[in-house]
C-alpha cells in the first residue's frame, strides 16, 4: 500500500523500494494493423468516379477509420498509465524531500547554558543568578505558549464540530422547504396560477456565511469579556 505518500510523516526507504521501480515504457503493438493516410490524397477527382469506386473508397475510408480508432484508443491507455507512473513517482520524491528538508534542519537545544562563551563563574555573582532566572522566566513562558496553543487548537476543533452541526441542520430545513415550497407551487397550479406567480425557490444559506456569522460571534465573545473584566477592575 502506498498511503504513506499522503501522510506527512517521514519516509523509510524500505517504503519507498516499492515506488521507486523502473519506468515501463510501452509502444503501440506492431500487430494492430496502420490506417492507410494515402486515402487522404485523392488522385483523382470524384466526379470521374464510378459508383463501384465509389463504394469501394468508401469502404476503405470506412476500414482505415477504424484502424485509426483503434491506434487512439491503445495510445490513449498508453499514456494513461504512464501518467499514473509520473504521479506515484512525483509523490514520492515529494514524500523523500520531506524526509531530506526535516533531516536537514537543526535540532532544537533546550540545554540551560548555564555558563555562556565557557567561562566560569560563581554561583552567587549577581550577574549568574540574573541570568538563572532569566532561563527560569524563558522555560516558564514556553510552558504558558505550550498551554495556550493547546487551548487555541482545542477551541478551533470544537468551532469546527459547532459549524458542522449547524451546516447539516441548515442543510435539512432547506430541504424541508423545497418540499414544502413544491407541494404549493402544485397546489397553485391546480388552481390555474400562471407560473410566472408562483412562489420564490428557497435559496439555501450558503456556509460562508456561517463561518463569518461564527467568527462575529467569537469577537463579540471576547469584547464582552474584556468589557467585563473592565468592570471588575
């Protein structure tokens, strides 16, 4: 299975040995029989013609129309396939940049370098224990971003799961309505109401506009926090 070429996750090379194959390269069979193009140049003109001849070009044209057809359609599955090779090897040179670009980056050192440029000093000099709290403060305000992305991420995913519940409800009221709306554009008919007077088509709200209507309420939220925080204080 090829699926790991869609993930984002690094590639082993043990995956790729089954993408990465020799190009299949395929021509067109030599015994599928060639159209007969010296059809397209007539040596002579058709009203010196007889009607057998005529016939008989005909037939050939007819013939050589086929084997035209024929040619196509093989080039056609030709190129098809070899268009499926040009995708499954761009994904997985796609998926081996991926593992060479995060090879390639440097590792993250979260090592406390508790004495910068290698020189000693004491423990109680002023200037090391500023510097102690400092990486104190740093490591503590990474934990705080840390927990804030947390929460930021959690709040998008239930917005998400909101906005989906609210599109699948708009979803089945507008298809209540369409029955609805149909039952009496029926009704009027029956009762001889030129089409031109019949009710409006329901237009169904598009999810845009949920999202928009999702995010105003989302800022209108967080002002009325801040509003209330201001009274308290």
């Amino acid at each position: 299975s090829g699926s790991f070429l869609v993930k984002k996750a690094r590639v082993t090379h043990l995956q790729m040995e089954g993408i990465i194959k020799d190009p299949v390269i395929e021509h067109i069979p030599d015994e599928l029989p060639l159209p007969d193009w010296s059809l397209l140049c007539s040596k002579a003109p058709l009203p010196s013609y007889s009607r057998y001849n005529l016939e008989e070009r005909c037939n050939a044209l007819a013939e050589a129309l086929g084997h035209a057809k024929v040619q196509l359609a093989v080039a056609h599955e030709i190129m098809s396939g070899q268009s499926g090779q040009l995708i499954v090897q761009n994904m997985g040179m796609e998926a081996m940049h991926r593992t060479l670009f995060e090879k390639e980056q440097p590792k993250n050192n979260d090592r406390t370098a508790m004495f910068p440029k290698g020189f000693g000093q004491h423990a109680t000099d002023p200037e090391w224990v500023q510097q102690k709290w400092t990486l104190e403060d740093e490591g503590k305000q990474k934990e705080v971003n840390k927990a804030q992305r947390k929460v930021t991420k959690a709040g998008k995913k239930a917005r998400k799961v909101e906005l989906e519940e609210r599109w699948k409800a708009v979803c089945v009221a507008h298809e209540e309505a369409i029955v609805k709306w149909k039952a009496m554009c029926e009704t009027f008919k029956g009762r001889g109401v030129a089409a031109k007077n019949l009710p409006k088509k329901p237009k169904c709200v598009l999810k845009a506009s949920l999202v928009e209507e999702s995010e105003d309420e989302d800022e209108g939220g967080g002002s009325d926090e801040e509003s209330e925080s201001d009274d308290e204080q």
